[in-house]
C-alpha cells in the first residue's frame, strides 16, 4: 500500500509541473527517444541464511536509464522502449551481520498507452537480464560476497505529461527476479528527437 500510495503523489506532482508549463500541448510524433528517471527500489524474498529473519524486505535509491522509439498513431501510441535499471543497494542488519543486495540489469520493453491532451497513460511489458551481487559482512568487517544472475518478466504502469519533446513521467515497475519481489517507483524526464 506504501508503494501505491507513493505512485499516486509522484503522479499527481508530475501532472501538476507539467500542467504549470503547458502554454499549448501538442501530440508527440513518431521517433527516438531517451530519458533517465530517479526513485525508490524495492526488493522482497525469503531467506534461507542462518542469523537472518525469514524475510529481506529492504528499499534504497535506484535509477534508471531509457532508450526508445515510439509509433504515434490517432489516440493511442505504441513504443519499443529498451534501459539500464539500478535498483539500489538494500541492506538488512541482524545480530551482528549485514546481508547486502546489489541488483542491476538490462531490459527491453514493449510499450502501449492512450493520449489525453498532454497527458498519457501506458503499461508496459517485457523481459530484464538482471545481475545481483551479494555480500554478507559480520561485526568484524569480514565478508563473504556471491552473485547470481538471470532474466525474468517486467511489466509497470506510468504516467506522462509533457510538452513538445520533453516529457515528466512517473511510473511504477516490477520486476520478477527469481525468487523475489523487486519494483520500483520512480519519477523522470524523456526527450523525443525529431
């Protein structure tokens, strides 16, 4: 419910900026596109370790990076929307150990969504080639680190607003990494090149 409720203000302040600089709105056009985003990661999934609790349910900072081409037609566009996502490094500390989680990865989207003036709606789907890196670190500062990688299903919902080729967008993402729940909400800006 946090993560919902933390969607809806992101999309109510992207609106709300966008509306304060809209003089005329103008449909978007077909073309390339690239964009970054800010926001905050989320990654849940039983463990298995002893001295931990039975579940790592940890946020942190993450980022993400986007390269697309959108399809503009009456109403409704479509995009191809590729990226580079950070989801942070989440840590958890019991007793006397800190397991940290490094997840990052690459992934490639399709993109469907409605226009309304400047403003549009869209879910997203697609697959992301993930890589996490996994450090265990005692009171001592001795460490034991381990990796694990893969690719797994992605999907999301966001919302954009913008004039001419810049657009602020707010979206929410999950992604299913193996075994655990990684999302992430997040808040940022496209430019769409002629």
């Amino acid at each position: 419910m946090k993560l919902v409720n933390e969607f809806a203000r992101l999309i109510r302040r992207s609106l709300l900026i966008a509306l304060a600089m809209i003089p005329a709105a103008a449909m978007a056009d077909s073309g390339a596109y690239i964009g970054a985003s800010y926001g905050n990661a989320s990654i849940d999934f039983g463990l298995d370790v002893p001295g931990f609790s039975s579940d790592f349910d940890e946020d942190d900072s993450g980022y993400k990076l986007v390269l697309g081409y959108r399809f503009d037609l009456p109403s409704v566009f479509l995009a191809v929307e590729g990226g580079y996502v950070d989801l942070g490094s989440p840590k958890m500390t019991v007793a006397t150990e800190t397991l940290i989680i490094d997840p990052t990865g690459v992934n490639l989207f399709g993109v469907a969504g409605l226009e309304a003036g400047p403003a549009e709606l869209y879910l997203k789907a697609g697959y992301i080639a993930w890589d996490a890196d996994i450090t265990v670190i005692d009171d001592l500062g001795n460490s034991i680190s381990g990796s694990d990688d893969g690719s797994d299903m992605g999907y999301g919902l966001g919302v954009s607003v913008g004039v001419g080729p810049i657009a602020v967008r707010g979206e929410y993402e999950v992604f299913d990494i193996d075994d655990a729940d990684a999302s992430m909400i997040s808040l940022g800006f496209t430019y769409q090149f002629d």
